[in-house]
C-alpha cells in the first residue's frame, strides 16, 4: 500500500512492522475485530518540483531543513541539510503526514504542519499544498478527480 502512513495514523497499527513480521514467518497477532479507526489523516507528497513550470523536476541541494513536529504530525523521508536530490530518480522527497479529530481539524493541522517544513535550495511543492489545504472548494469537500487541473488554471 503506497499510502499506508495514512493507514496507520487512522487505526494505530503499523502496517511495515506487521509485514516484517509475517515475512519472517510470525502469525499476525491481530484480527479484523482488532482493528478500529479513529479520526481522518491526510498525506501530502512533497517534491522537488517547480509547480509553476509544469512541475518540472527540480535536482539541487538542500540548503536548509525544518521538520514540524507535535502529536499526530508524521514526516516520512531520508533528507538532510546537505542532501544533493538527484535528476534521475522520482522527485518525491518526502511524505507529511497528518491525523486529527475530522477532516475540518485535520486540514487545519496541515496547513500549520506545511508551513513549519521548511525545504530551501529548491523549489517544492510545498506552497502549492498550502494554498490546497486553505481552498475553501477542498475544506468544503467539493473536489473531485478533475479537480487539480481546474484549479490550477484559475
């Protein structure tokens, strides 16, 4: 599963640690019964990529790095002050993950996170998931599998 944080921030349990598990030939020590979700999480991927230009990959060096904390704040990746992101590979560099209470609280507990992460040498496409998560169209729930394309050519 591509987006298991989300997953795991919902119910509590961590999916890879499971799958570690198993693999190594242990039974999986929960049942379906077990498993309860609490709340909403939202993941955003963050890449070096240059909204403004198509999205166009952007390789370069991290100059500076500031990862937001506090409960139910999740940043997943293996950057740091100095890390060169290189051209050949997927520009992902790595995933924020949020959970609260509902979605309302949710989206406001990501665009705090957002704006804490702090990722300079590049452009990102960190801005562009801060002005989506204060959209009143995505707070209101009115989105849809068209919706990125539309929204952008506003």
């Amino acid at each position: 599963q591509v987006e298991h944080p989300v997953t795991e921030m919902i119910t509590g349990i961590d999916l890879v640690q499971a799958m570690i598990r198993i693999a190594g030939g242990e039974p999986l020590d929960i049942d379906q019964d077990d498993i309860s979700v609490s709340g909403h999480a939202i993941e955003c991927r963050i890449n070096a990529e240059d909204p403004a230009n198509d999205f166009r990959p952007w390789p370069g060096t991290i100059e500076a790095l500031q990862i937001p904390e506090g409960d139910g704040i999740r940043f997943d990746a293996m950057l740091y002050e100095g890390y060169t992101v290189p051209p050949f590979y997927d520009s992902l560099l790595g995933k924020l993950i949020v959970h609260s209470s509902d979605r309302g609280a949710c989206l406001m507990k990501l665009s705090e996170a957002l704006k804490g992460l702090g990722i300079t040498g590049l452009p990102t496409t960190i801005p562009l998931h801060v002005q989506l998560a204060e959209d009143p169209e995505v707070i209101a729930g009115r989105t849809h599998t068209r919706f990125l394309e539309q929204w952008l050519n506003r």
